[in-house]
C-alpha cells in the first residue's frame, strides 16, 4: 500500500500542481500520464484509495491537507477499492456552473468488460478557485469477488466537460490479488 500526502495550497493535490494548464512538481512541468492530464486550464487526475471513507471525511473538512491512502491493488473477497478523480480549472456555463460527466469501463486482465459505470463529476455545481483541486462527486467502487480472476486489471475514465466539449481519458491499472 502506498500512502501519500496531499498538500492543498491554492494549488492541486501532492506535488502535481496545475498552472496554465500544466501539471507541475517542484515547480517544473510534468509531461501528462495516462492517469494525469492536462487540457488547457482543465487538469485531472485518477487515483484508487483503500480507505474512501477516510478521504472523503477528511476532504469535509477545512485545512490545506488531506491524507490519502492510495492502493495499485484489491484484495480478491476482501474490501472494495474506490477510483476517485481529483480535477482543476473545469469551464463554466451562463450561470457559473461546471458540467463535467464520467464513464468508466473496467477491463479485467484477460480483456473482457468487467464493471461500467456513469455518473457525476461536478455537475450544475460552481467552479473550484482557480488553481485549486476539487475531489469529484462520483466515484467508482471495485471489488474483486471470489469468481473474478486475477491479475491486472484496467480502469478508464471518459471525462466530458460538456461546456467546451473537452473529452478527456484517463487511465490506471490495478492488481487483484489473493488474500493473505
């Protein structure tokens, strides 16, 4: 399990920060991944905790950091991980609302389609501050039962900020494994 800090300072999550439409660590532009990208002023990020309710909680409350649990693995029968997607600099509409929608597909390591799923990033809501992070609303349980096999599997979030028409994709992989 990897455990990360993320610092909140007028800026984005950990040490990526988006300026001008940049992922930046150090203060140095970081080339887009395929689970962090950058569009402009719009950046976003997909990462998997062991521990949702604990981000979510500490998200709800006021303060420059919040301490996220962030896992490359699920444990088969064990408790759900949870994708989640940090995001900056959305567009807003006439009435100063942003509208950015997602799917996600999941891929299970031999291809197949395993767990899709739509749902709301930050929808009729008012934009984040400029150059601050948001968590979205939605988010994506993933629970690997006994019957799914394991290995690597795939998860893609096909963003959509449905003000300028912007289409994101993002995605990170993570490892079913067996119980201890």
């Amino acid at each position: 399990m990897i455990q990360k800090a993320f610092f909140i300072l007028l800026s984005l999550a950990a040490a990526s920060v988006c300026y001008s439409g940049t992922w930046k660590q150090d203060g140095k532009p970081v080339p887009d991944t395929s689970w962090a990208k950058s569009d402009g002023d719009f950046g976003a990020q997909l990462v998997f905790t062991d521990k949702p309710d604990e981000l979510f909680a500490t998200w709800e409350k006021p303060g420059p950091v919040v301490v996220l649990s962030e896992t490359p693995t699920a444990v088969r029968g064990g408790p759900p991980i949870v994708g989640v997607i940090f995001f900056t600099g959305c567009a807003t509409n006439d009435r100063g609302n942003c509208e950015l929608t997602f799917d996600f597909k999941v891929y299970r390591p031999d291809g197949k389609p395993w767990t899709p799923q739509s749902g709301e990033m930050w929808v009729d809501r008012p934009a984040p501050p400029a150059n601050h992070m948001q968590l979205s609303v939605g988010n994506i349980g993933l629970k690997v039962e006994p019957e799914d096999p394991l290995g690597e599997y795939r998860v893609q979030a096909d963003i959509l900020d449905k003000v300028t028409k912007k289409h994101m994709i993002l995605e990170r992989n993570f490892t079913a494994v067996e119980s201890r």
